[in-house]
C-alpha cells in the first residue's frame, strides 16, 4: 500500500497525482476506504505540494529523522525491562535524543539546490535567518 501512495506524492503534476489516487483508490478501497477518501477530502491542501520542486519536496515528505529518533528510543527501552521511576525513563529518552541529534547537524544532500530553491519560495521568511 505504501508503494501505491508513493506514486502519488512523488508524481511530477497535480494531475499525475490526481490520477495516482484514483488509481490507488480502485486498488485500495474494498480494504483501506478510509485512506483515499481522506487525501480526497484534503485534496485541496495536499496538492499544494505539487507547486514546489522535487528537492523541496523530498523535504517535506521525508521523515527519515524522524523514524531515526524512534528508533533510538525503541532501541534504548527495549533494552531494559522496566524502570525504577518516570524520571528514570525520561533520562534515559533524553539521552537518545541527546545522542541522536548529533547527527542531525550534517546537511542534506543537494542542500545548496534545496536553499536556493527555499529562498525562492519563502524568501520573506527566510531572510531575517540569513
């Protein structure tokens, strides 16, 4: 199913994405009717996507940083079978994400394009940044 709603969001046009969700719609509906009839009803929103770039929207799409965090902290409660305390728990989260965004500080690939791409959409917002 996952596979089906890529080829929404990371088709070229509003039109390739519209067809994209009919197309998983016709595939999906007899078991998942929930998922298309909400990007239908969101459709108004989510096709805004559509109008920025392919490097910009890698960005909005991606959640690989996000998938790492959680992986982090799975990867640290499994490991103990319980905790002493709440404060104890909330330590040891902290300390993954402590661990975790040491990696966040490199820059994304292509970062120069996606900036420049940035400044050209959002330059209002971006430039008291710079």
């Amino acid at each position: 199913m996952a596979k089906d709603l890529k080829l929404i969001y990371k088709a070229a046009t509003e039109k390739e994405g519209s067809s994209a969700l009919d197309d998983f719609a016709e595939k999906w509906d007899k078991r998942y009717p929930h998922v298309s009839a909400s990007w239908k009803k969101n459709w108004a929103e989510l096709s805004t996507f559509f109008k920025y770039p392919p490097e910009i929207r890698t960005l909005i799409y991606t959640t690989n940083l996000i998938e790492s965090l959680h992986r982090k902290i799975r990867k640290v409660d499994k490991n103990k079978s319980s905790f002493p305390n709440e404060q104890s728990l909330f330590k040891l989260v902290y300390l993954a994400v402590e661990e975790t965004s040491r990696k966040w500080t490199m820059r994304h690939r292509d970062w120069a394009m996606i900036y420049s791409q940035l400044m050209i959409f959002f330059e209002d917002r971006l430039r008291k940044y710079v």
